[in-house]
C-alpha cells in the first residue's frame, strides 16, 4: 500500500430507491494512506464491488460505520472477515458509532461478538472523539440524521480528508472540516429540494464555502440526483464557489499525487 492517498468509491447510491433497486452502487469507500487500508461504510454489495475492483480485503487493516442505517453497515461483518483472514488471525481495528456498537433503542449492535473477537481493537465514537491507527489521526464529527448517535470522520495523515457522512447542514458543521485535501459530502438531493435530515446541493455548496478544501466530492445520490443531475449540481458549485467539485461515479478513483494535489482517474 502506497502512502500517497488514494480514495475508491464502490458506491455512490443514498437513499431507499436507489440502493434497494441498485440504480447506483451501495459499496461504501475505501481509503489507503500512510501503509493503511481503511473501509467506511461498507453497506450492500460491499464485497461484490471489491472483488470487481481488484481490492485485496485482506490487506484491511481498520473498518468505519458510520451510522446504523444498511446502506451503510450491510456488509460489516463479512469485510471484517476478510480482514480477519478468514477469522485465523485476530487483526484490525473497528470504529462506529454508538448505536452500531452498543444499539440504542430501535437500533440494535450490528455486529456479533463472534467478530468482534477476531480484531485488535473496537470501540464506539461520539463526535469529538480521536483515535490514532499508524500515522493517521481519525476524528468523529457529528452529524444531523435521523439515526441520532450518526458520525462523521476526518482522517488526516500525509492528506486531510472529510467525510460527512448523511444529514443535513448545522451552523458550525464546517468548524470540523476546515483545511481539508478532499471533502467527500453526502448529498442526496439537488438545490433547492430539502429532505429533513439529509444534505441537498444548497446546504453542500455552503458547507464547501466555509470550509475551502483543495477538492469536494459529492455521493450518496437519491433518485432526484441521477441522470446526469449530480453532475450539473457538482458543475454549479464548482462555478459558484470556485472550488474543484466532482460528482463521484460508481468504482471512481481518486490518487492524491502529492500533498496538495490530487489527481482524477477512473
């Protein structure tokens, strides 16, 4: 694994519709730097994706839910297996939120304790918490989602990179992705057309104002955000705010060149 970051989205598909009816892809992100492996939210078809992409799970060495909805945590307990090597080594971390861990209310733990002996480490995160793996520093942030114990992730090695995960925008959200290489947002909808809870093209354009990255990604679409509509939304804010904006596609890879320069291939 190169210690240049390079980002592979396995799926870029939010939402009820397009996930169960696989419009877009469902397999989360994965990212390596700094000699690490990380997963975050490997939801549905997250294994199916790796293999099509040519990704090697047993080099994982961390997985990361953020939040207990399935499109985000489907396929957990397999990724951790193959992390694992199968169950014969006890190797790798795991993070999540609250309620992926521990289950809090209607939310039950997502995964068994029959994994969770085969890991080096795994714990719960609230916003604010940070964790240290290798060289990369992890951060929670929070979120505003229906799934209240709902996390985001920071992780900063030899790149900063942000990950929102779902919600809508909050006053001081962009307190916790400032200075970042590459801001990936959720964000299920276009401008203009709110849905409670979740990120739309507004409110991602003005986080990406506050918050000024080297680049932002957009994921995560609903049904309003296909047929090229991501990609006009991503255009706009882009020309709105000046700041690189891409619409991400299903197995896109992005290879951070150098600090301070990311370079786009698929």
């Amino acid at each position: 694994m190169s210690k240049k970051a390079k980002i592979i989205f396995l799926g870029t598909g939010g939402g009820r519709f397009v996930v169960t009816q696989q419009l877009r892809a469902s397999g989360g992100l994965i990212i390596e730097m700094d000699n690490e492996m990380l997963f975050i939210d490997p939801g549905p078809g997250a294994l199916v994706r790796s293999k099509q992409n040519k990704i090697n799970l047993l080099n994982l060495t961390g997985v990361f839910v953020s939040h207990c909805h399935p499109d985000h945590y489907a396929d957990v307990e397999m990724v951790i297996e193959a992390m694992s090597h199968c169950r014969r080594k006890v190797r790798g971390v795991f993070y999540g939120s609250e309620s992926v861990i521990k289950g809090d209310g209607e939310f039950y733990p997502r995964v068994s304790k029959y994994h969770l002996d085969r890991l080096d480490k795994y714990d719960s995160l609230k916003p604010d918490d940070t964790i240290s793996l290798g060289k990369i520093k992890i951060t929670a942030t929070p979120t505003k989602h229906a799934e209240p114990k709902g996390i985001g992730f920071v992780f900063s090695g030899i790149n900063k990179i942000g990950y929102t995960s779902d919600g809508e925008y909050f006053e001081g959200q962009e307190n916790y992705f400032k200075d970042c290489d590459c801001l990936i947002i959720n964000c299920l909808r276009p401008r203009d057309d709110d849905w409670p809870l979740h990120m739309n093209a507004s409110d991602a354009k003005k986080l990406i104002e506050l918050t000024k990255p080297k680049m932002a990604v957009l994921t995560h679409f609903g049904m309003k955000m296909l047929k090229g509509v991501a990609e006009k939304e991503a255009a706009w804010i882009q020309k709105e705010t000046g700041i690189t904006t891409i619409a991400a596609k299903d197995n896109m890879k992005l290879n951070f060149a150098d600090i301070g320069s990311l370079k786009k291939f698929i």
